[in-house]
C-alpha cells in the first residue's frame, strides 16, 4: 500500500512540474514571440558580404500553393524588411544586396488548432532564402531560413513573417565580421539619435 501511495505522490508531482515547465515556457514564448533560425547551404564569404551595406528585397514566392495562405506570404514579405532594419546591419545607400526567398515548408494552422500546435511543439514557415548582388546577380549565400511559433497565444502570419525575418538576420549577423557588424549599428544608431 506504502508504495502505491508514494508512486501516486511521485507520479502526481512530475505531472505538476511537467504542467509548470509547460506555463513557464508558454509565458517566454509569448513575450519572446517567433524565433528564427538558419542553416546555410551555401558558404557566405565574411568579407564579400562586407561589401554591401544597403539591402533590397524581392517578393518571397509560395512553392507550396494553397497550402500556404496568402497572409503568410505577404506577412513574410511585409516583416522580414523590417527585421532586417531592426537589426541595424545596413544602411539606405550604398552597395545594394538582394534578398530573394521560396517559401518550402510550412506547418502552420489558426484558430483552437494553431493554438494546440504551438503549445505542443509548435509551428514552422521555412523558405530558401537567396543573397544576391543587386548589380552583377552574382549568388552570394543561399540558407534554409525559418521561423518558429511555439506560443499558443502570440500567433499568427505575423508572427510567421517575423520568424523568418529573424533567421534571415541571424545568418547575415553571424556571417559579417564582428567589427562591421559594431561599428554598422554604431553608426546606424547615431544617426537615428540625430
């Protein structure tokens, strides 16, 4: 009887954290919101990219159809500029370096079910995304870039959009040199200031 008792209080107790574990991390992800993430598929050269200090945009493309609504791809299309002049990496004049994506894989769902989804594990927009020399077309990286919605309550194309703009980010971040990259938003917030 003792040991029934104590697998009860033991199995009840693991319940009850695995419960607050699951509040504590729903709580970060609304406040966080989407995240993003990359992996590169073909190797950006640091110092080539270094060479570009104004961005451009091209319409992301659906590849998937219906499958993915026209809100997401107009989401991603209206946030990832944005993110992008968040992050402070560029300026509005100078070498122009174009951003093109594909929209390849998307998971996401509205509504009861896109709520569920992101509370179990969460919801995923992937796209293919390109950098190009404006001038020349020449490739200059292509990566694998996604957004992540884990939060059940912060969802939505938006949310799809800023995701994958954060991943965009992150690989240009991560692939400049660490002294363009401080002085860039240096000199971007300076002139904000003015």
């Amino acid at each position: 009887m003792f040991r029934i008792v104590a697998l009860s209080v033991l199995a009840s107790s693991s319940l009850a954290s695995v419960g607050c574990s699951t509040l504590a991390k729903q709580v970060y992800y609304g406040v966080r919101g989407a995240s993003g993430k990359f992996y590169e598929l073909n190797i950006v050269d640091p110092l080539r990219l270094a060479t570009f200090r104004a961005v451009q945009f091209a319409p992301f493309e659906n590849a998937l159809g219906e499958r993915v609504p026209a809100e997401v791809v107009a989401a991603v299309d209206e946030h990832v500029p944005e993110v992008l002049a968040d992050s402070h990496l560029f300026f509005p004049d100078g070498k122009p370096l174009r951003i093109e994506g594909r929209i390849v894989h998307y998971t996401g769902k509205s509504g009861l079910i896109g709520a569920l989804s992101s509370f179990l594990g969460g919801q995923e927009c992937v796209s293919r995304v390109r950098l190009v020399d404006a001038d020349t077309g020449e490739l200059i990286g292509e990566a694998m870039c996604w957004g992540s919605v884990k939060s059940a309550v912060r969802q939505g194309p938006e949310e799809f959009g800023k995701g994958v703009g954060k991943g965009i980010a992150k690989w240009i971040e991560d692939r400049l040199p660490e002294d363009v990259v401080e002085q860039r938003r240096e000199m971007n917030s300076d002139q904000s200031e003015q």
